[in-house]
C-alpha cells in the first residue's frame, strides 16, 4: 500500500489544480476488507475526495469502478469516480460524507425508519433490473451470480470459519445436516433472480440530504431481492427490534407492490436471512481469527441470536440451531 506521502503525490499528478494546494490525509474506516480509504482535503481550492487502494487479493475488486459506472448510468445513487489508475489499483471518488445508516442506529425510530426507507427505495432500483431483462441495461462484468455452487460456499463457510472454530463442530455433524441444506437450497433457487447489491448491510449505506446512496457494491451480481432485504432489516451490527423489522419488510413488499402475501413473503425472507447470518458468522470468524481483526467477534453473539430467531420462525435446519446453543462466542480483547 502507498504512503500518505505517495498518495498525495498520486493525488496531485491526478488533479493538477491541487499541485500546490495545502492538503490534509486522513483515513477512512475499519472494514474487513482489502480495501483502504483515505479522504484527500484542501482549503484553497475547496476540494474533498475520498481515495482508495484496494489488492488483486479479491477479483471483485476490480469490479468497484465499472459497476460503479452502471449504477450512475441506471439512476441509482452512488459515488462518482473521479479518476482510475487500473494497473495501480488506485481510485479517487465523490466525498459523500461519513454518515452511514449506521451512524443513526441510536437515534429514535422516528428518525431511523425514513433512513431505512430511503435505503430500500434505493436498493429496490437494483432490484427491478431482473434476469431476463438484464441484458438491455448493457451490464459490466459481474461476480458469479447466486447458483447452487455460491449458496454451499455460504454454508462452507459458515460450518468451517465459525462453526468449527466456536462450537466444536466435527464432519457428522455436518454430514447429518446435508438433506436439510440441500432442501433449503432448492428453495432458494426456485425464485427469480434480480441485480443485487450482495453485502446490503447499515455500514454499506450513506444518509445524505435524507436519500441513501450505496457504497462498497463491487460485488453486485444476479441473486436474490430478499437476500439483499434480510441483510439489511437483519444485520447485526444494529439490533432492530421485531415491530421494527415487521415495519421494514412491510414498507418493501408494498413499495415493490409483491405479488405474494405479507406472510408467505416473510417467512421466504427469514429464509434468506438464515442463509445471509450464516455466511455472516463465518465472515466474522475468519475477519476476526485470521485476519486478526478481534473487533468482528462483538457481532457474533447478535448474529447468533438473529439467525436462531429467523430457523425458528421458518422451521429451519434444526441441526444449525443445535450449533447455536452449544456455540461460544469468542470475548472481544
């Protein structure tokens, strides 16, 4: 990764106006991504970017600046690019500010529910470019899409980054649970598929001016609607009550005018919430033990909770739910 030195340098080849501007550097977050984010500032001229670095550790990567391109073409609100050096992998963005839904997660429902609205009229945009139509709407190059393959990763993962690791999980135990998995499998795969956003989550969501605009969709694929809905309206990192949820997934089944009941739909999206959780749990244990980035243990225990109350209310996989109460979840140093 470059210095902060290099980055300015970079900065001022790239805008030449800033050449002998006084400029600030700071970072920007703490994901568990390969990804790093700086915001570039200068007072005299008034200018504000946000640059980033990312590795070839991860293709989707590469992916951030074309899928980027699509959504500002296709409406949907997003930071502009600014500048791409490819072969560096260097990036200089639109500053949209640091105020992600997640900043809000304390503030009185009132407040929170227009901001979650906004962030689901805003996904819902991607949500109506379906499979079949795709190809009119010229996409980039996408991440696989959501197939049999990609939903046993999610389960993969689950069983080897998480399971293994916090509940002692052995290779019967999984065994045992294969015609159940492959049960929830088929069920997933009999919907239609739409453009997704893939990690649709309160820290992937900027509140500006009361609109929401995405940011880190390098992974937007073909997938399903409900799974990018359950990430959000179930997302650990902000404990949303149930009369909450039920308000969220109401406003989105009428907004997208859904032609499937209240309650069958719900219960398809508990679905992919445990489908979502699992993959989660095994992202917070790999971020956390391998990566070695312990702050992701402190969503393992509300990701618990979450995922046992969703298998609950749909009947599902009894044998996941097994590992959940003999889980422990690891302390945060």
């Amino acid at each position: 990764m470059l210095t902060e030195t290099a980055i300015l340098e970079r900065t001022r080849a790239v805008f030449p106006e800033l050449e002998k501007a006084e400029i600030s550097i700071s970072p920007v977050g703490e994901g568990g991504s390969d990804r790093v984010y700086w915001r570039i500032e200068s007072e005299s001229p008034s200018r504000s970017l946000i640059f980033m670095e990312y590795t070839d550790a991860r293709p989707d990567n590469a992916l951030f600046v074309p899928v980027s391109s699509f959504l500002e073409k296709n409406g949907i609100a997003a930071p502009r690019v600014y500048s791409w050096v490819e072969d560096e992998r260097l990036v200089w963005l639109e500053d949209l500010g640091n105020n992600e839904l997640w900043n809000l997660r304390n503030e009185p429902w009132e407040t929170l529910r227009p901001a979650y609205e906004a962030a689901l009229t805003e996904v819902s945009k991607l949500h109506n470019i379906n499979e079949s139509e795709l190809a009119k709407y010229d996409p980039p190059e996408l991440s696989p899409a959501f197939d049999a393959d990609l939903y046993r990763w999610e389960h993969d993962y689950f069983f080897d980054q998480f399971a293994t690791r916090f509940a002692a999980m052995n290779g019967a135990t999984r065994a045992a649970m294969e015609y159940d998995l492959g049960e929830m499998i088929d069920g997933l795969l009999r919907r239609p598929r739409s453009l997704i956003h893939r990690d649709f989550q309160s820290q992937n969501i900027l509140i500006r001016s009361g609109e929401a605009v995405l940011i880190d969709y390098q992974g937007m694929r073909l997938g399903l609607p409900e799974y990018d809905v359950a990430s959000l309206v179930f997302d650990p990192y902000v404990e949303l009550k149930a009369d909450q949820r039920s308000d969220l997934l109401n406003f989105y089944h009428e907004h997208r005018d859904i032609d499937e009941s209240f309650k069958e739909w719900a219960t398809f999206v508990d679905h992919c919430a445990a489908q979502r959780l699992m993959q989660a749990l095994g992202a917070y244990g790999y971020i956390g033990q391998v990566m070695g980035k312990t702050a992701f243990f402190r969503h393992i225990p509300p990701a618990m909770k979450t995922l046992d109350e969703a298998l609950a209310r749909a009947d599902l996989l009894p044998g996941v739910r097994e590992i959940l109460a003999k889980a422990e979840a690891p302390e945060v140093p």
